[in-house]
C-alpha cells in the first residue's frame, strides 16, 4: 500500500472568486476532500475503520495562481503521529509545477465515546 494518495480536478466557475482564480477558502475544502477520501480507501486495513478525523490546525501557503479550466494534481500522504495528532501533507500541482503546499494536524476521535484516540506510533507502518 502506498501512502501517498492523488486525484486531479478541472477547476470550474464554482471554484472561482471575484479576481478570477481558484478561491483559497476552496482549497481548504479540497484538503478536507482529499483526507477524507484517501482515509475512505485505508480505514479497513486498520484498527481504526469505525473512527473520525478531525482537522484541529492547518497551515497553507499559496505559491501561484490557479485559473479556470486548469487542471490541478491534489497529492496526499500521512507523516509520521507526534503523539495524538496525526499530520498530513497535501500538495496542489498545476502544470506539474507546486501552486498550494499545505501541512494539517488531525486528530482520531472514537465514534462511540467521542474522545480523541492515541494512535500507535507505527500505526502506518501497517499500510505500506
């Protein structure tokens, strides 16, 4: 299994703000699609398949401007857990050059208890 999880996107008039590029509250969205889907694909293969992330910090640095009809390359991949927090990186590519780099921290939330889990510091070491 590999750890880094990519889909593409063609940036449409709903992705566009009033200065005629991709909207940078979009990105967040896209962020949060992307974890979501790439835990989708991975939750089975661990002891976590009935749990919740939940996005507790996120920084985002925008490096270049993405406009309609682009195409963007959205890359994900877990790092290593620094305690409870689980952090991702996600990376925006247009033209196979970096437009948005972005670092999350997560935190695994029991779905029956709603308190936040302590994951094991090799739990990823399991997908690969």
């Amino acid at each position: 299994m590999n750890l880094i999880y990519q889909k593409q996107i063609q940036v449409t008039e709903e992705h566009i703000d009033r200065n005629n590029h991709v909207n940078n509250v979009q990105y967040v969205h896209w962020v949060e699609e992307i974890a979501a889907e790439h835990w989708e694909r991975v939750k089975e293969k661990t002891e976590y398949p009935e749990d919740i992330w939940m996005l507790v910090d996120h920084h985002i640095q925008y490096k270049k401007q993405v406009y309609l009809g682009d195409v963007i390359t959205i890359k994900t991949y877990p790092k290593a857990p620094e305690g409870i927090r689980q952090p991702r990186k996600v990376e925006f590519y247009c033209h196979d050059q970096l437009v948005v780099d972005s670092n999350t921290l997560w935190v695994l939330v029991d779905s029956k208890t709603q308190k936040i889990k302590r994951l094991a510091s090799d739990w990823l070491d399991r997908l690969i």
